[in-house]
C-alpha cells in the first residue's frame, strides 16, 4: 500500500469517527420528531403518519341509512382506518307533515343546526330534489374540477343520471355525482295467475299492452270474488310522476311556468291513471312512506301493502320491506311503445363535498371510495342499484339478499333511463296540486280526460286576482 493511499484512509476514518460523535442518541431523535410533528399540516390519509382525521357526514335521511349503521360505516372505516366520521342526519318532525307550495319539503333542521354552530359538514349525501337548497347555500362543489383534474370519471355513470344531476343545478353545473340508483319493476302473485289459469306477465311488456291485461285482471279478481286476503292491485311506490319520467314530461313550461299539460303526453299518462291508482305521486311523499310516519292525504292506510295482490309495482329502494307474498316474482316495467326500452328510473341519491370543508381532500377520498366498482358492487350485492354503467356490478345484483333469491331480478335491467327535462322552480307545487285530479281519474270514464286536463291547465294558468 502507498503512502498517497493510506493517507486517505486515515482521513476517511477520521471524518467517520467525527460524524458518528455528532449524531444524536436515538432519544433525542424521538424527541426532535415528537415536536416537528406537531407544527406538521396534516396532508393527506397516512394514518401511521398524522393520526385520526374527523370529518363531518351530513345526511339528508338518504338510502344509506337503510342498512345497519355499524355495518355501513364499519366498511369506510376498514377502507380509511384514520378517518373519524362525525355524522349529522335529519330526521323528520311534526312541523314537516305537509308539503310547503314550492318550498323544497325535505327537511334541514339538523344542517341549519350545523350552520349555525360553524360546524360544516365535510362530505354530503342527499336526495336528489335537494341539490337546488343546498347549492343556494354554498354547500356544493362543482365536480368538474375533479373531473378535469383526472379525479373523477363521468363516463362510468349512466349518461342520464349525470344531465339529472344537472337539471337540479341552477345554471347546469355538475354540483353532486350519483350515488344509488332507483330501480323499478313490476311484481305478481304466481299462485293468483296458477289458480286463475292466466298466463304469467312477461319482461317486455308496453303499457298499451298493459291496459287491457289490467282491465282483464281486474275482471278475473271480481268474478273470483277472492275476498279481502287477495287485493287486486295494490302499489305503494306507483303514481304519475314514473310515468312522467318515462316520457321527459314536466308539467310547466320551464321558461314561463305556464302548465302544458294539455298533450299527447298526459293524456298517455292519464289513460293509465284510470286503470291503476297511484298512491305515491311526489318524492315528497315517497319520502313519508320510507320513514313510515303518516297516514297519505288520499287516505292510503300504512298496512296496506302487507296484503298479497294479484301484482304490484316495485322499486329497489323500499318493495322488499311491503311485499309480503309467499309466491311472487317480477317482470319489467312497462314501457310506451313510442319509447321503447325507456323507464322510470332515477338517481335517487347524490354525493357532493363542501367547498368549506377543512378536509376537501380526505372527504373527496370517501366520496370516491363509495363510487367505486368495489363498494359499489358490494352495494348492489345487498340489493341496491348502483348508477355506473358497469354490467358485472348489475350482475351482482341481490345475491346478498334472499328477498331476491330464485327471482328475474333481471327484469331490473332491462330498460334504460329517460333523459331528464329542465323544469321550473314552480314544478313541486304543480306536482302536489296535480294529485288531485290524478287522484280522481281512476276509474272516471274516458271521455272526461282532455276535458279534466284543460281544466287543470286553465286553473293554473289563470292568477288568482283575475
């Protein structure tokens, strides 16, 4: 070895014995740590990092609520084990019975509570019908900064349920994304349709076809003279407002607010009316029924639905809970034949994240999370549609619930969406006045139809002052 070389060496070793005397203890290391860590921002979802991150979920009585809590919100908190959830739900109370005109009638006791503390919620999930209230006040964000951002991907939802989302926003924004979707069909009593040598209804069916199959039902029921074990028709979540959704059909004009109802498109809608009675008209109501407090204003008893009918129609969001036949299955729900494959479902739930929130990025994490194939698939596996277009997650759909086991679940499937229409901030209260004469037009005769409808129109066109 050379002299030039061993020199080196001993430099090197020198220089390491010094460094190795500088370096601090390891306690001393855990200390320094300890105390950066608390000036430290809390970035992101490292739970071994930063701790437990809460953020507030507000809930406007939406669908998630209809599986057991600890089931629901175990399955976030296993996919975000630093994520705290705060929740804040509304629930309804004797001062919200009734529908208020135009007023949005779902309730927010519970966030104007929130507003109020300077307690924002963090990630929201609502009804439909609220977008416009809570974009009024400033509680929605405009998804399509995720989406440009490569964050969120429109193109897994069904297209329909995306231009809904923005029929609710003021100015067409995309101020929520899909969350479950609301499916629709048509159930029968096997043993009824076995024991009055009727063949059983098949998918496929139009309305037109359906009129006289009804009207021969209800002949069969009679002469039968079943008695009051068998009902002949009897649909809880059934009324106009499907059928208006299957045609694109609102009923005021969405510039002026004048009532249109004078067409071929209410007349189609009210030639069914008089065949079968509707008993759910406005979401308003559907939201009455699934929380189970009142008796409807047409008189509709809460037990009627536990009776067995010779068929119903059913959705996804509450049939298994009222449809309590021994022997049934379903077939899908009909369609007009001017539009083909078109049926009422709707996306009844929506996600948003709040501009305010302290944690955008965490609460937009969970939002993402229950739009996902993986919990979306779980969700259809318990028996709820889910508003991607992925088939393999509609293929799943009820394995996990035994309401569905052995029945054409399928049926569920085998119309699309109408498109949404743009409608007036006046169309709640049409739609409440407009019970009325669907109300009556069961049963009524034929002939009274453009009649009652012009009626309708002129009452609602002409100012009270006039």
């Amino acid at each position: 070895m050379n002299t030039r070389r061993l020199s080196i060496i001993l430099v090197l070793a020198f220089l390491l014995s010094t460094l190795q005397a500088c370096t601090p203890s390891t306690d001393e290391l855990d200390e320094d740590d300890e105390f950066l860590e608390e000036d430290s921002p809390d970035f992101g979802l490292d739970s071994d990092r930063l701790g437990t991150v809460t953020i507030r979920w507000y809930g406007n009585n939406a669908r998630e609520l209809r599986y057991d809590d600890e089931v629901y919100f175990d399955k976030i908190h296993q996919k975000f084990p630093n994520i705290e959830i705060e929740r804040y739900e509304e629930f309804m109370d004797d001062k919200r019975l009734q529908p208020t005109g135009s007023d949005a009638p779902w309730p927010i006791d519970q966030l104007t509570d929130m507003l109020s503390a300077h307690k924002e919620p963090d990630i929201i999930v609502a009804y439909t019908e609220l977008i416009p209230k809570l974009s009024e006040l400033g509680l929605l964000s405009d998804m399509e900064e995720y989406v440009s951002a490569n964050k969120l991907d429109l193109s897994r939802f069904e297209p329909a349920f995306i231009e809904q989302v923005r029929s609710y926003s003021p100015n067409s924004q995309l101020l929520a994304v899909p969350y479950m979707r609301t499916l629709h069909a048509m159930s029968y009593n096997k043993a009824w349709f076995d024991k009055a040598h009727i063949p059983y209804p098949t998918d496929g069916m139009t309305w037109e076809e359906w009129m006289p199959w009804a009207a021969n039902i209800k002949k069969q029921y009679e002469e039968m003279n079943v008695g009051s074990t068998l009902l002949y028709a009897a649909s809880r979540g059934f009324g106009y407002p499907l059928l208006a959704q299957q045609r694109s059909a609102s009923i005021l004009d969405a510039d002026t607010g004048k009532a249109n109802v004078t067409n071929s498109d209410w007349t189609a809608i009210a030639r069914i009316m008089q065949l079968h009675y509707g008993w759910i008209h406005t979401p308003f109501e559907m939201y009455n029924a699934i929380r189970q407090l009142t008796p409807f204003p047409h008189k509709l008893e809460y037990s009627i639905d536990l009776y067995e009918s010779t068929y119903k129609f059913i959705n996804s969001i509450y049939g298994e809970l009222y449809l309590e036949q021994s022997d049934w299955d379903m077939v899908s729900f009909p369609t007009f034949e001017d539009k083909p494959g078109v049926g009422p479902d709707f996306a009844g739930e929506v996600l948003s994240v709040n501009p305010n929130s302290e944690h955008r990025e965490e609460a937009f994490e969970v939002l993402s999370y229950l739009i996902s194939d993986e919990f979306q698939t779980w969700n259809s596996r318990i028996g709820n549609g889910s508003p991607l277009v992925n088939p393999n997650i509609h293929a799943q759909f009820g394995v996990e619930n035994s309401f569905y086991t052995g029945k054409n679940v399928r049926a569920f499937f085998l119309n699309h969406p109408a498109e949404p229409v743009k409608k007036n901030a006046k169309e709640p209260e049409a739609e409440y006045r407009m019970n009325r004469l669907m109300d009556g037009l069961y049963n009524s005769s034929a002939s009274d139809l453009s009649e009652q409808l012009n009626n309708w129109e002129e009452q609602w066109n002409t100012p009270s002052d006039q």
